[in-house]
C-alpha cells in the first residue's frame, strides 16, 4: 500500500510542480515570447502526465478527463518545436517567424475536431488516432532537432534549451513504449525530467551571477573601461562591422574578454548583443534622417547589420517603433 503511494506521489509531482513554475514562468516582468512557450509547454506536458497518473491508479474516470488529457498531447510538439525557436531567435538577436501562430492554430482546429467527435461516442476513433498524435509529436521534435543542428550552439547560455528539448523526447520514448513498460512511466519520466530542468535553470542562474565574482573590477576600473569603450566603438565605428565580436571588441580595448562582459553586463546592465546594437541602431536613426532616398535593405547594411529581419527586430526593440515608422514621424 506504501509504496503504491509513493508511486502515485512521484508520478504526480512532476505534473503539480511543472504548473508551478509555468506560472513563474508568465508571470516574470520580462516578458519573452521563449518563455510563454515554455510555460505553456509545461501546462500541456502537466495536463497530460497528471491524466495518466489519475486514469492509472484510477481506470473509472469519466471520459471527458480522458479527452482532455489525450488532446493536450497535440501541443506538447508544437510548443516544444516553438520553445526552441523563440530561444534560438533570442539568441542570435534575429526576428521570429511571423507564422508561429499557425502551429497553434492547427493544434487548436485538430482538438475542435475532438470536440465535434468526442471520446465518448467515438472512443474506437481516439483509441487509434492516439499512434498518429504521438507521430505528430515526433515531427516536431525532428523539426526542433534540425534548428538546433543548424545553430550548433552548445552553451551554459543553451543548457536549459537542449534540457528542454531532450525531455521532450524522453517523455515521448515512455509514451511509445507503453505497451512493453507501462503506462505511468510517461508521468514518471516528467518527474524526472522536470526536476533536471528546474536544477538546470537555477544552476545556470547561480553560474550567471557567480561568473565574475574573481574578476569584479571596482567602481574607479569599471568607468574607466567603459570610457575605453566607448571612444573605440565611436572613434573607430565598430558597430559597423557586421562581425564585430567579443573578442574583437576586448582586443581593441586591450582587456580580457571575460572583464569586458563583465563591465557590459554588470555595470551598464546590457547584453554584448544589445550594447553593440545600441550603437548601430542610432546609426541607423542617423541615416534614415540624413540619406531620405537609402531603403531599408541599405540602412541596415550600412549600420552594421548583416540581414535585413536582425535590423528591424533590433530597431523595434530599442527604440519601439519600426525604421519605416521612424521616419515618417520624423518627416517634414
């Protein structure tokens, strides 16, 4: 009897503490469009183990539960798929896809359909509609697995991405393999999962914080550096090289990367990414004012910008408005 609740209480925590830190997760003051996918993520993932762990220590339960748990499958794939390409774009400070919607909204006509056909007139339907959702979950996952191939970045920045992409498949795995294992593995296997990416997100939290704790210049150092800084970015304009690096960057100035993030990120509070688009982007201001007959393509090549969807996701971002809309308010 012990140990059939121990097995309920560990197949359950992880679908509880996954609603848990989805709410975390919405309720941050910075709002990125990364982390809504993963709450959500975690929403649809909670829904569908705590079904598996209430029908199996429970096989009476009403066949709307079931329903309901069944369909949160269906957008297990996508946001997965979403997560890792909101994360990427964040990233590489590059535009998300205008048509990320539309893999919600199939997600959400397929479980209309469910609607319309329910479980419970229609049960040797979803008894066998169950193997095309999980391979409609796989699809996902093999288009999240390709974008992650193709970025190949492996970073304590990336930890919690891959975390979250691999215990998606793992979850998955458990599900597939149910009829050879059984049928709470798949709520067990997001207890597991969950816990490892919760323990990623802070270790990679406390990593953040605790990453130049050695090197902390003090307060006299750091302006001084962030005045070197500033007369090469504006002296020599190096916000206009389209590959302008870290590294480059601390060559310049004669410090070692590390202490050059530092004073970036502790002292005035910015990414890398964000402070040398800073730069390009008043650039750009300058010459969408000054060059009226430039387009947009040549405004964002002259400002350092290597593609046209980078320019305008950084424009909006700094300045809140788009380059064209600039313009025209500053029009006579």
């Amino acid at each position: 009897m012990l140990s059939k609740q121990l097995l309920f209480l560990f197949s359950a925590l992880g679908a509880v503490n996954g609603l848990f830190l989805a709410c975390y997760l919405f309720s941050r003051r910075t709002q990125r469009l990364a982390n809504g996918m993963l709450g959500a993520l975690l929403v649809a993932v909670g829904v569908r183990t705590g079904k598996s762990t209430f029908y199996y220590f429970n096989p009476d339960l009403a066949v709307e539960f079931l329903q309901f748990g069944m369909s949160a499958c269906l957008f297990i794939g996508p946001l997965t798929y979403l997560y890792v390409h909101c994360s990427l774009a964040d990233l590489k400070q590059r535009a998300v896809s205008r048509h990320w919607r539309w893999h919600i909204l199939l997600a959400l006509l397929i479980v209309g359909l469910g609607v319309v056909f329910p479980y419970s007139a229609y049960p040797y339907i979803w008894h066998h509609v169950m193997g095309g959702v999980h391979i409609y979950w796989l699809l996902y996952l093999l288009l999240a697995g390709r974008e992650l191939w193709q970025a190949r970045v492996l970073s304590r920045q990336t930890i919690l991405l891959h975390s979250v992409f691999f215990s998606s498949c793992l979850i998955l795995a458990a599900y597939v393999s149910t009829p050879i294992t059984s049928y709470i593995v798949g709520a067990l296997s997001f207890t597991f999962s969950i816990h490892v990416t919760v323990l990623t997100f802070f270790l990679q939290s406390d990593a953040k914080k605790d990453k130049y704790q050695n090197r902390r210049l003090d307060e006299t150092e750091a302006r001084a550096l962030i005045g070197a800084l500033d007369e090469v970015m504006r002296g020599q304009q190096l916000y206009l090289n389209p590959n302008l690096n870290l590294a480059l960057l601390a060559k310049k100035v004669g410090n070692l990367q590390t202490t050059v993030s530092q004073v970036i990120n502790d002292n005035l509070g910015k990414s890398f990414n964000l402070y040398i688009n800073e730069f390009r982007i008043q650039h750009a201001q300058d010459l969408l004012l000054r060059e009226s007959h430039l387009n947009m393509e040549l405004v964002a090549e002259r400002s350092g910008f290597n593609s046209n969807s980078t320019f305008f996701a950084a424009f909006k971002k700094i300045t809140g408005q788009t380059p064209a809309s600039f313009r025209a308010a500053a029009a006579p």
